[in-house]
C-alpha cells in the first residue's frame, strides 16, 4: 500500500480558535470529580477515540477528557468527557 504524501500543510485543531482547550484527567483529577459529582465514570459523556481533538492530545479508551470553554456568560465553562472507541 502506498504512504499518503503529506502536503506540507498539517491542521492541529487544538491551535483553532473555535476549539476548546482539551486536556487528559490524571487518576487523582478522575476520581476527585467523580466523587464531587457522585457518578461512575461511565455516566459521563462521550468523546470518540476518533474525534480529532481526541486524537490531537493522545487520549485513549477509557480517559476521562476535560474540555474548558470560553462563556459569555460564566467566563470559562468546564465539561468532562470519557474517551469510548
């Protein structure tokens, strides 16, 4: 199978100014939100393995992602995602 040639033109979507800033939980952060939310960790919502922001910071299965928005209103908006296949 023939390689892709690469076009001189990367797109890192983390470095796109309409996407949030994305950052992989470590256990101690994982379990400390879990237990201020009182869920499983199979409650949160979903992120794709796939998604390119996903693919962009090395999240695996099972990773617990944190995404900071700006608000309007609340100034930074915080959300939590597990990373499924």
């Amino acid at each position: 199978m023939k390689e892709k040639e690469p076009t001189g033109r990367e797109f890192a979507p983390l470095e796109h100014k309409m996407v949030p800033m994305h950052e992989i939980l470590d256990g101690s952060e994982e379990k400390k939100i879990l237990a201020e939310y009182e869920i499983e960790k199979e409650q949160l919502p979903k992120i794709r393995e796939s998604d390119p922001a996903a693919r962009a910071i090395n999240a695996k299965v099972g990773d617990v992602v944190k995404v900071t928005r700006d608000s309007p209103t609340a100034g930074k908006a915080v959300f939590y995602r597990l990373v499924i296949a």
